[in-house]
C-alpha cells in the first residue's frame, strides 16, 4: 500500500528538503537514499524524514478524587498521518483519549457502542474488580446499546501505563486492528520522583494499519489470521515517523505501549541507550540500560532517553521481529523485553522502519538519571505450581492445555490471598505473548534460568520451545476473570482460560 503517485512524489520533496536542510550528512547521503529508495518501493509509507512533532491524545484527567467520561466507539473517517481512513475511533480519535487517575480515585466511564458489532472495554493492566460494573470482559455490550463502567483504583495501586481496548472474545483482534485503544494512567509516586520530573514526558502509542486505495482495513486473510494480522503503516500516536524533541542535556521520559493486534516492536534508537526505568506494571528498583527492546503486543515499557549527543536528528528504529519464530536462543531479561542478548539471533523478516524521530531542540543545564527508583517488592515462595501449555490445533485453532476457550467452562480454580507460580510452556512453533488480567506477576524464570531483575509484568513474551516461569499473588478480589494470548487473532481464535479467584 502505500506512496505510488503524488504520495510518493511528496515523500522525495520532503526528503530532498531534509538533504538541503543538511541534516542527513551525519547519517551519509548514499545510505539515506538508498534506504528511502528501498522503502518506496517496498511500499511503506515511512519516511526517514521526520515528519510533524509528535501529536499527544487529548487527554482527560481526574477531579477531585473523581475521574469521570463519556466514550463513545464508532466508526469514523479520520486522518491516519497524511492519509484519510475509515477506522474505528473511541470519541473519534487515533488512538483514544488518554485517561489520567490517581490511586484512591473513583472512575466512572459511561461507554456508548455506536459500532455494528457487540463490544465492551477492558482496563489493561488495572489492578481493578473483574465483576459487575468493573473490568467485566465478559460483558455484551449490543451496537447502540451503553454501559457504565464503575470502579475505585485502590490506595495502593502502582503509578504506572495502563491502556483500555475492547475486549468481546471473537472481535477483539478486528476492533483493535480498527484503531481502538487508549491509554491509562495512572500517576502516583514515580511521577513525584524528582529526577522523573525533571524529565520530558512523552507518550507513544505504536500501532500498524493497513489500508486499501480508499482508505478500508482489507480483509485479512487466512494466513494473516493464523500468524496474526500484521500491518505495513506503522504508527505512534497515530503519525508516521513523528518528531519528538529533547534539549540537550534533557531527559525524555518515553512511555511506550504496542496497541498492535499482533505486531511485535523490536525497537532502538540511533546512538541513544534506552534507560528502563518500568515495565506493565510500574517502576524497577533501578534504571537498566538497554540498547534495544522487545515489546509485545499489550506491553509497556518506560524508558528515559539522555540528551547527550550531538544535535542532530536520530531515528527510533523498529527491526523487523518474525513472531512465527521468536527470538531462538534469544537473550534472557525480563518480560518479553530482550537486551543484546537477542541480537543476531532472530530471523528477520522485511525491513527496518523509521518509527520516530528524536530530534534536538535547545538545552538545559544537564540532568542527570536517577539511581533508585521503586522497590519491587519479592514475593513469598507459591503454594501451588500450574502448567499452562501453549500450541495451536488442527485448522486455525488455538489452545491452552489442548483446549479452546469456552467462557461457560472454568479452566482454572484459584484462592484469594495465596501465591502461585504459572509455568508456561510454548510447544508450538509461534511466539505468544501471555497476559493475565487483574493481577500483575513477576517473572522467575526463563527456560530454567532465574531473571536478572525483578519487575511487575502483566504480558510475558513466550517463545517457541521456551519455559517462562511467573510467579502472581491473588490479591482483593475473587470472581471470574481470563488469561490469554495478546497476539488477538490466537486469543479470538481459542487462546484464553476463564480464571475463578474464590474468596479465602
Ligand atoms: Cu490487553 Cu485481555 O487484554
Ligand atoms: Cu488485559
Ligand atoms: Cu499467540
């Protein structure tokens, strides 16, 4: 898809502006071309040309202990970058509206379904009650129809980057895909950290598209659906190939989310190391510097950026990461997260894209990265140990321990106030990024091999032929909740198990 035509004749004006603007000698001219060349004619709308400053959701804050909203899904016809499309919108935005909560507050979010499909919400990553007005995935809500969402995000809940997206088992892969999902945050102490605020906060949502000559989500094949449905337009915040400023000397605090149905982030910046300051479920005890990153589908990480090189632009990269394979013999950090380990060891498949550009604007007297952070706190040792086997059947069906989902059936019986550990076993031949809703865990092991640091995760990146072992405390509440794939073609086509927390 892409940038035949007076798109493409507008991509070589912008890059031959950026040529005379002299700001690609650093990278090479030769190189640049050929790179850019490429990509037109692979197609893809990138450009190594950094594009417009990087567009931020509106953004809707809590009052007064209270954070209350009106969201609204419906089809639209909106701007993707320089492109119109016709996507599904929460209150007619790509991504949504970001919604901001601190521990303590109530959240009342009265949901309309102007879609022509059944659909509800889920609150990814919140520590939240999974029954009644709460984070209720198993809830219909019916084209027309609303539903108000209710609940307390409690004292002690994590300052952190959540997201909402819908979650009705069967379309959850073709409503994301669409362009439905927003973030979540909530704010707390990492935020009041004098060092995190120092920095420059900036959110990015990543995201692929695909689209046909009119702007219409194609059909995704056959194939598509089985290794999930994978786009060539790859996005943050809704933008192709933004600009994000720092000032030298500056910290740039990037909160990172793939809101991709199935498309694996495999992502590095030009000459700056990324400093990991917190994954899904908040803050680590300290910053850990890392050249690249995996994020899988549902992930988030936190990262601070040092404004510490020559001013000139640097591109936010993402190599191309094949999820049929995983990382083989990849490297072993925590969550689906991989540092250099992973380097050399994965096949590729396509090419490297510009996601963003980090651009130089004006300095400051030089900040410099925290040294602490949050305690994570250990865990004691599990009461029980599961298992949890992931694979696909025969046909276009995925399973957990040999079995479907099937909401009616309980697959998995857990105590409140206990401990367990979850070995997850991937004996298939795709990578599968495994969530959990309502709490978060930790990862102990991989393949045996103890993490090298604790931190709160709520998706763990399974590769094939790995062994991940998460360690989760079943705290608060009881009821029914799920488990499941976040690459959403596996979770709509059977990979998810109902969960009963019962009362101690
Ligand atoms: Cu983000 Cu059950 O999912
Ligand atoms: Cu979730
Ligand atoms: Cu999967």
């Amino acid at each position: 898809m892409g940038l035949e035509g007076p798109q493409g004749n507008t991509l070589l004006m912008t890059i031959m502006k950026a040529m005379r603007r002299r700001e690609f000698l650093g990278l090479g001219l030769g190189t640049t071309g050929a790179l850019l060349l490429s990509q037109c004619s692979s197609g893809s709308s990138q450009s190594a040309a950094p594009g417009s400053t990087l567009a931020q959701a509106q953004f809707h804050t809590s009052e007064d202990g209270l954070l209350r909203f009106d969201l609204v899904a419906a089809a639209q016809r909106v701007k993707l970058g320089n492109r119109d499309a016709n996507l599904l919108t929460y209150n007619g935005q790509v991504p949504g509206p970001r919604l901001e909560a601190k521990p303590g507050d109530t959240v009342q979010i009265r949901f309309t379904n102007r879609l022509s499909q059944p659909t509800n919400l889920h609150y990814h990553g919140l520590h939240i009650p999974p029954t009644g007005t709460g984070d209720n995935v198993f809830l219909e809500i019916l084209p027309g129809e609303g539903h108000t969402y209710e609940f307390q995000i409690p004292q002690n809940h994590p300052a952190g980057t959540f997201w909402y997206h819908p979650h009705y088992h069967g379309l959850v892969a073709e409503q994301l895909f669409g362009g439905l999902a927003g973030l979540f945050v909530v704010r707390g102490e990492l935020d009041e950290m004098p060092a995190i605020k120092a920095a420059q906060e900036a959110f990015l949502v990543l995201k692929d598209f695909a689209l046909d000559r009119s702007g219409n989500i194609p059909n995704p094949g056959h194939m598509a659906q089985m290794t999930g449905r994978i786009g060539d337009l790859l996005t943050a915040n809704g933008q192709f190939n933004p600009s994000l400023e720092i000032p030298s000397g500056g910290l740039l605090r990037l909160r990172l989310l793939n809101a991709s149905t199935s498309r694996f982030f495999w992502l590095s910046l030009e000459e700056h190391p990324f400093h990991l300051i917190a994954t899904d479920g908040g803050a680590i005890a300290s910053p850990i510097a890392l050249n690249d990153l995996v994020l899988a589908p549902g992930e988030r990480v936190e990262v601070l950026v040092q404004g510490n090189q020559a001013p000139r632009p640097y591109r936010l990269l993402n190599q191309p990461f094949n999820p049929a394979q995983g990382m083989m013999g990849g490297g072993m950090m925590g969550g689906g997260m991989m540092g250099r380990g992973m380097m050399g060891g994965s096949p590729n498949r396509g090419t490297t894209e510009t996601v963003a550009t980090l651009t130089y604007n004006g300095a400051i007297a030089p900040l410099s990265l925290p040294t602490q952070l949050m305690a994570v706190e250990p865990l004691p040792e599990p009461q029980t140990t599961r298992q949890f086997t992931l694979n696909h059947g025969m046909g276009m069906v995925f399973l957990i321990n040999g079995q479907a989902f099937d909401h009616s059936r309980i697959d998995t019986q857990v105590a409140l106030n206990t401990v367990e550990d979850w070995e997850i076993v991937n004996t298939g031949t795709m990578a599968h990024p495994f969530h959990v809703h309502t709490n978060k865990f930790q990862i102990i092991s991989r393949n045996g091999q103890p993490a090298p640091y604790a931190a709160w995760k709520d998706v763990v990146l399974v590769s094939p032929g790995e062994t991940v072992r998460i360690r989760m405390p079943f705290r608060d509440y009881t009821g029914k909740t799920v488990y499941h794939c976040h690459v959403l073609d596996h979770e709509d086509r059977g990979m998810m198990g109902t969960l009963d927390i019962q009362p101690a």
